[in-house]
C-alpha cells in the first residue's frame, strides 16, 4: 500500500511526538488533559496510515521500534523547519521585511532623521534601515523605480508609478546673522530687507520664485551673492555673516546656534513636504509605522513653531 502525504493527520503526528516526549501514552493523555483511549486510537490509526508499528508496548511503557525511531527523526527535521517558518512568518507579521529603504533629501539629515533612525532602531531591533540621500528628483525617480519604500521629498511633477501624501506644510523663515541690524524685529518684511545682502535658492527652487516676487511686489532691491540649492549650506554662510537666507524652518530650526537668528517672514512662503511610496506594490508593516513616527516628529515640531512664532 503507498502512502498518501495527504492521508496524515497532523494532530495524530503531533501526539506521536507527545508520547515519545512523555515515554508513555496514558503520561502523554495526562499532561495534555485528554482520555488515553483517544491517544491510542490515534496512534493505532497513524501506524495503520504509515504501515508500520511506531512502538512496542509493553506493561512498563512504550518504547519505540527501530521503524519509530526513524520515523521520529523525520518528523523532528520537519518540525525544525515548521518552527523556522513560524518565526519567519511571526517576523514579517510583526516587523515586515528585513530591511527598509529610505530616499531624503539633504535638508532631513541634519537633525530630523537621526531622531526618526533612532527611535525607529530602538522599536525595531535587527531590522535594517538603509537611508540614501539625493536631489528632489532621484528621491522621486527611486521612488518610481521600486529602489526604495519610502521617499521624503519636495512636490513634483511628470512622475508615475509613485503615490503621494502630504506630511507636512511648513513657512519659510528668514535666517540672520546673529549680530544683524534686524535682530531685534518680531519678523522680517521684504521691505525690511532693502539694500540687504542674499543668500539665496537655487535657480528654478519653488520658493526662490515666490521669493522674488515678493521682493519685486514690494520695489526691493537685494543683491545677491551666492545661489546655494540646500537650506542647510545656505544657513551656514549666514552664520559666517555673509547676508540674510529665507529657509527650510525644519533645517534652521535644527541648525539654531549662537551665530545665527530666525524670524518669521511675510508674505507667507510655504514649503511642502511630501511622502512618496512605490505605487505597484503594498506598504509594508515597517513602511507605515517608519511614516507614522515621521507624522509625530513633524507634528510636534509645527506645535513647537506655531508657539514660539
């Protein structure tokens, strides 16, 4: 007669297992709260399915038959691999894959994403987290790819296969030398700014546009001398008393030193912060709770910002 794999009870395989474990079949019942005619009927019917005797019984016990002991070594190798299967699965339940892929911008590296690392790290001990840092546009371009999981990044345009969700809008802040003549206003108007030496955005940058045109609404002249694409770059050449920036507030909150003063600037000038993730396949466990982590710094830094403006 063959043996059909299907044909086992897995539960009559388990209590075989159990009464080897227990050396008896009515110590095997005890331990697990179930009648020893049941544990017998189910090891007769597992012998019956294999073919074989598994034990010899006797007044004293069972003891297993040289047929039983290889067959019980088959079943612990099986088991083996179904304990690590369980792990496995128990893993990816709670933690998701093993390693998560994170695409930022320059501006986030300073302050901001060390802390999310961290606290991520401590939630998440043995996972992996890898974080690239890259242009608006390669952020977005990973991100498309399927390269990375998660994305931190300026709005864009012209880009597919990748979903966005605000995380957060933020206003610009105007950046001093700590010693400037303006240092003791409760915020910065463009007029205030006249004849005032500018650290400014990159050429094309959202907010360099709005910028000037803010300057231009209001017939002030500023000169410019250094066009520097990141916040982080801009404010330490204010630091160095080189002229006035109007910044990330995220990056020069974090980059706030001895040398250097932060004031609102009017008109408003926002500065959007979007979160990007791979359109063409699922969010992972350890996607969504890295984002959520990045929901509760970025919340309370504006709490932080809107009571001290």
């Amino acid at each position: 007669m063959s043996l059909n794999p299907r044909s086992l009870n897995p539960r009559h395989v388990d209590l075989f297992r159990e009464v080897v474990r227990h050396n008896g079949i009515t110590k095997a019942a005890l331990s697990l709260r179930i009648g020893q005619p049941f544990v017998s009927r189910a090891i007769a019917r597992l012998e019956r399915e294999i073919g074989f005797a598994l034990f010899e019984r006797g007044r004293g016990g069972v003891t297993l038959t040289v047929e039983g002991e290889i067959f019980l070594q088959e079943v612990e190798r099986n088991q083996v691999g179904l304990d690590y299967l369980a792990r496995a699965a128990r893993g990816i339940r709670e933690r998701g894959s093993g390693t998560l892929r994170i695409a930022c911008l320059p501006a986030f590296t300073y302050s901001l994403m060390p802390r999310i690392v961290s606290s991520f790290s401590r939630k998440n001990p043995g996972i992996m987290l890898s974080v690239a840092v890259h242009s608006p546009e390669r952020v977005w371009s990973l991100v498309a790819s399927g390269q990375c999981d998660v994305g931190l990044a300026r709005p864009q345009a012209g880009f597919t296969a990748v979903d966005d969700e605000l995380l957060m809008t933020t206003d610009a802040v105007c950046v001093l030398p700590r010693q400037h003549r303006l240092r003791a206003k409760r915020s910065i108007a463009p007029k205030d700014l006249h004849g005032e030496t500018m650290i400014a955005p990159a050429p094309g940058a959202p907010h360099r546009l709005r910028l000037e045109r803010a300057l231009e609404d209001a017939n002030v002249e500023v000169r410019t001398v250094a066009e520097i694409q990141y916040s982080m770059q801009r404010c330490a050449l204010v630091a160095q008393g080189l002229g006035f920036s109007i910044v990330d507030p995220v990056v020069a909150r974090d980059f706030a030193s001895a040398r250097i003063v932060l004031k609102p600037f009017t008109p408003r000038l926002e500065i959007t912060t979007v979160l990007l993730f791979p359109s063409q396949r699922p969010r992972s466990r350890l996607a969504l709770q890295f984002c959520e982590l990045l929901r509760a710094e970025t919340a309370e830094y504006r709490k932080t910002a809107r009571a001290t403006a």
